[in-house]
C-alpha cells in the first residue's frame, strides 16, 4: 500500500468511496455515473486545493515518501550509456553516492549523485543517504576526471546529510566535505546542481556549488534538517513543524532568496506520482541550462559558480534609529 500523509487521507476517503460507487453499480446493474461525476469533481478540487497550498512540513514529507524517485530511477530515463564508476582509491566504495560518465542529450557529462533505498534492505545498504568520507572523495574523483577531460558536471542532492558515526569521523569526514566544496568552486566545466529530494545540511552542501542550482518543487536544501533544529533552538524534535516553517527551505522559499535558479515542475501530489512525467520536467530543464553553459568561456564559469557562491545569505542591514533626534 502506497504511504499516506494525513493531508492527503481527505483525497484517499473520497477516491474510496468512488470505488465503492463504482463496485456497487456494477453489482446491481444500477447506473450511477452522476454520483460518481460529483466525486470526481470533487476529488480535483480537493486536490487543487491541498496540493496548491501546502506547509513547508507537508513538502518535507512528500520529499521523504518511500516511493519518490531516487538517481537510479532518473537514470535511465535522462542518460544514455551510463556507466557507473566505483570506489575512492583510498578506502572503499560508497553505495550512498553513485557516479560515473553518460551521454545527456548527446553530450558526454560526469554524474554525481546521492542515492537512498526504497525499503529498509535498500537503505541499510546505502546508508539511508548518509554518505561515508569515501562516498564525498569518489565524487571529487570523479569530477577531478570531468575537468581533465572536460566534460560538464551533473550533480543530484537527495540526502538527509552525511553520516555522523565514529567511523565517519575517523576517516575525516569534515576533510572529506571541505574538499568537495573547495573542488567544485575552482572547476572550469559547467556544474549543475539538482536537488530530487531531501538536502539536508553539509551532506548536501557538499555537492551543491554548482554554477546552476535547481530544485524539484517538492524538494527542501537546508544547512540542518528540521528535527535537528528543533532540537537546538527548542530541545524538542517535535516542533520539527515550527522549524521547518522557519527556516525557509522550501524550493519556492530559495527560489525568491536566490539561491535556487529554476524549479522543476512535479506531478499533482509529487515526484513519485509520475516518473516519467518528473524525468521529462528534469531533463528539459537541464538541458536548457547546459546548453547555455556550454557556451560560456570557462573562466567565466568558474568565476560565476564563486560569485554565486558568495552571494548567498548576503544582505544589507538599516536602521530605523532618527540619529539627528537621537543626539539632540
């Protein structure tokens, strides 16, 4: 059974009794096609207006749905020819963060991106998301090998930040990520950054410099995740709505702030509603933006992507203070 949301048990209720209107005219040979025209008219609007308007809680949970989309999904459907390439050269292979070399729109790219699991099995072996050091040095690897031979970087973000065990720390996992960021700043290829999912704090970060940022409209990029906080700002996980509410991470939130550059439209009620309809979205809005990238000289690139980064949380401070009144 597909995972429901308490906002969306109104929609479930409604689609129910349809089917039992349905069940019901066909048992007893009694037509009731007006009946159920009514329902499903409501059902549109209903979803019209839950969907239309929902809280930065709410699009934190359709970004963790069990059943949205994740890189090896997308795959197939926006690349040909990829193939996948393993291991950091220093330690081990990372299943939390899958790259390697494709054709996008016939043009060879270098892709990076952070996969979750779709069922307990899967996530364990992935880590629910939550990459190792090795996982953030592959990926540097990999996009080391994108800037010698110059090929653009695509970058997918769904991740609920990086792993915090000992093994992690042992293994330098804020070197890791620092590195990663310090890469993807001096690159001279176009760098684009997508957030499918969740990006959640410096594990997202890591993969986020890019020239382009864009984000699915059910997705949320933040420096800490909501419950963690509200543990901090309130000692209590529970107001994870509050903060989510709070901290503006929404991509309509980033969108206006200027962080995010494009969003990328979803299916009525999310990603995992359509795939293939969200991968047609993806692919054309990538392909947009490389398409002019492509054509810009590479210091310029490498000096935009900077500047982007710079800009962020940039704002200028005034004062209401009368200072003439003040001194007199």
């Amino acid at each position: 059974m597909a995972q429901l949301f308490e906002f969306e048990k109104p929609i479930a209720e409604l689609e129910q009794r349809i089917l039992e209107l349905r069940k019901f005219s066909a048992d007893k040979g009694i037509d009731l096609s007006q009946e159920v025209s009514t329902l499903e008219k409501k059902v549109l609007q209903l979803k019209k207006e839950i969907y239309g308007n929902l809280e930065p809680w709410q699009k934190v949970q359709i970004a963790r749905h069990s059943e949205r989309p994740n890189f090896y999904d997308y795959s197939p459907l926006l690349f040909e020819d990829f193939i996948e390439l393993k291991g950091d050269r220093l330690y081990a292979d990372d299943r939390s963060i899958a790259g390697g070399i494709a054709l996008f729109h016939g043009i060879p790219v270098t892709v990076v991106a952070q996969v979750k699991g779709k069922d307990t099995k899967e996530n364990i072996k992935r880590n629910f998301g939550m990459p190792h050091p090795e996982g953030y040095r592959k990926a540097v690897r990999l996009m080391d090998q994108a800037e010698k031979f110059g090929r653009p970087i695509l970058t997918f973000i769904d991740t609920p930040g990086a792993a915090c065990d000992l093994g992690a720390e042992e293994r330098g996992q804020g070197e890791a990520i620092a590195r990663c960021l310090l890469a993807m700043s001096g690159y001279h290829v176009p760098v684009i950054s997508t957030v499918i999912g969740e990006g959640g704090s410096g594990g997202a970060l890591a993969l986020g410099v890019g020239n382009v940022l864009l984000m699915l409209e059910n997705s949320f990029y933040s420096v800490i995740a909501p419950e963690s906080c509200a543990s901090i700002l309130w000692k209590d996980p529970g107001k994870a709505k509050e903060a989510a509410a709070a901290l503006k991470f929404t991509a309509q939130d980033l969108l206006s702030l200027g962080v995010a550059d494009e969003l990328v439209r979803e299916p009525q009620g999310g990603a995992h509603n359509s795939l293939q309809q969200t991968a047609e979205e993806l692919s054309q809005v990538i392909a947009k933006h490389l398409i002019r990238l492509r054509s810009e000289d590479p210091e310029v690139l490498c000096q935009k992507r900077y500047e982007k980064l710079r800009a962020i949380g940039a704002f200028q401070e005034t004062s209401n203070i009368n200072l003439t009144k003040t001194l007199d």
